[in-house]
C-alpha cells in the first residue's frame, strides 16, 4: 500500500490530491513561500511483459497529468520504481528516463555512490530499486539510505532532506479540539447557523472563476485552494464558537504496545540479527525460525 503521512504539528496548508491509480497517492503543500506537490509510487515489477509495460506508462501518465494541472509547483516523487539505472535493457527503465528527459526533473537518488542499494533479497541479490525524483529547482537535496539493523525488511529506508520553510507548533502547547454536537441544543444549532450566514455572506468567490467554463482550465487552480480553505475555516470556526466542545492533548502512546507488540518486535530482531550474522541462508534451521509466525508477527 502506499501512504503520506506528515507531522500535524507543521503549520502548512496540506491537502490530499486525488489520483486514478492506486498505485499512486500525492499531497499539495503549501508554505508562505512554496508549492510542492509531493508524490508516493509503486510501481509494478520489471519483469519485462507487456503487462506491466503498459501500466508503468499509465501510472507515468497520470503523474504527467498532475504536473500540467499542478504547473509551477516544485514536485517531489519517491518510492518504489521497480528499476535500476545499471540495468539499462529494461524497457520500463527505458519509460522512465524520458519521463525524466522531457519534464525536466532530476532524480537524485543517482547521486548516491554505485555501491549502494535499496532492496536485498534473501539470496543476496541486491539492487537499486527505490528512487527520489524531483523538479529541477529542488535539486540542493540530500538523499541517504538506512541499513538499520531493526529493519527487518527486504527493502532499505532511502530518505531525501531539502528545504521548505515552516513553522513547528510544539507538542506542549498543542491540543486538539472535539465537537460534542449531541450535547448541543436548539439554541447552539441556531447560532451556529447564525454566525455561519454571517460569515458566508462575506464569502466572496471571484467572477473569473465563476465565468470560467474551461474544464481544463488550471489558471484558478491556487485561488481555488485558498477560498475551499477559506470555507474549511468558517465551518471550524463557527462551530468551535457555537458549539460544545472539548480540547484534549495529543495521545502520549499506544495502549498495549509495550505490553503486547514490543516483546515480539525484540524477539523479530534478535533472530533476524542471528540469521544475517550466519549470511541470510534461505532455507534451514535459521531461516526456519525467522520465519515463524510468533518470530515474524512485527516487522518481517
């Protein structure tokens, strides 16, 4: 599966895009000075059919299409690309490269040193299948990949560090807000509705966008975003005003991680350890127990 998560605490406007493939899921990420469009992809193997040819090409297509709608935004797209630069007779590596070519990104995870790899199977093969590809204003990035020993998995943490302005409210002062509406009454719905006129009478939409019939159109794109974040806020708002509510601080930890899941994430580790220490065999006695359901319920 794929997934972005970020930290709640960052003070950006974070908006999740929605995306045909399921092999792909993207945010907009918006600072006072920046626009970023942040991708995740996997993408099928490179095993050379006609398969997943075509749906390499039509996820590639789709990021394409983010690109036009999204124009003039920095992009950001990792994740498992199923191919290695060293291994030029693939035809999917092949769609890639002109990817790259003609939109003028740059992948820059080929600057780590040819050494390095991202993914080892447990015969020992190992390859460079995870990639950060970004546009040609983001290429001042730092890419690093991670051979943690409490990894357990094939694939390798591969990481990009770049810049982007932002401001991190602290946990301390953080909590959140819950809106009891069964206990509001008659009179609260009334003047949540009251002050929500009040507001949307002051809502103003320009008429360019109004008058717009394009359905291709992406001038309004930016404005778009800002008054559905304007709306966003005038709901919040009224209702926090008018409404019964609660705040609560963030959640402090997991129940019953410590005492149900970190004894099996310790016992994963110790014969994952003993297993690589003894060259990853693949069959066995040792890889017999690291494959066990009790050893491998965390992490493997």
């Amino acid at each position: 599966g794929l997934a972005v998560v970020w930290n709640k605490n960052l003070a950006l406007s974070i908006i999740p895009v929605e995306t045909a493939s399921d092999r792909l899921c993207a945010v907009v990420i918006k600072s006072d000075n920046q626009s970023i469009v942040l991708c995740n992809v996997y993408m099928p193997c490179d095993n050379n059919t006609d398969a997943n040819f075509e749906i390499y090409g039509d996820v590639l297509y789709e990021m394409l299409t983010l690109f036009e709608l999204y124009r003039g935004y920095d992009f950001i797209i990792g994740g498992d690309f199923n191919v290695d630069f060293r291994r030029n007779e693939s035809r999917n590596l092949g769609l890639l490269k002109q990817f790259i070519d003609e939109e003028m990104f740059t992948c820059v995870s080929l600057q780590c040193p040819n050494t390095e790899f991202t993914y080892e199977n447990n015969r020992g093969n190992k390859s460079f299948i995870d990639h950060f590809i970004v546009s040609e204003s983001l290429t001042n990035c730092n890419v690093n990949v991670s051979h943690d020993g409490n990894n357990l998995t094939e694939h390798k943490p591969i990481t990009l560090e770049t810049t982007c302005s932002s401001v991190i409210i602290s946990n301390e002062n953080f909590s959140q807000i819950k809106i009891e509406w069964d206990k509001s009454t008659e009179i609260d719905i009334s003047n949540y509705k009251n002050l929500q006129d009040q507001y949307f009478n002051q809502y103003i939409i320009p008429n360019d966008i109004l008058d717009c019939n394009d359905f291709n159109c992406k001038q309004h794109n930016d404005c778009i975003l800002e008054k559905l974040e304007e709306f966003i806020d005038i709901i919040k708002f009224s209702a926090n005003a008018t409404i019964p509510n609660k705040r609560f601080c963030h959640k402090k930890g997991l129940v019953g991680w410590h005492e149900f899941v970190k004894p099996f994430k310790e016992k994963s580790i110790f014969w994952h350890d003993i297993w690589k220490s003894a060259g990853s065999p693949p069959t066995g006695a040792l890889a017999d127990l690291r494959n066990l359901p009790e050893v491998n319920t965390v992490g493997l």
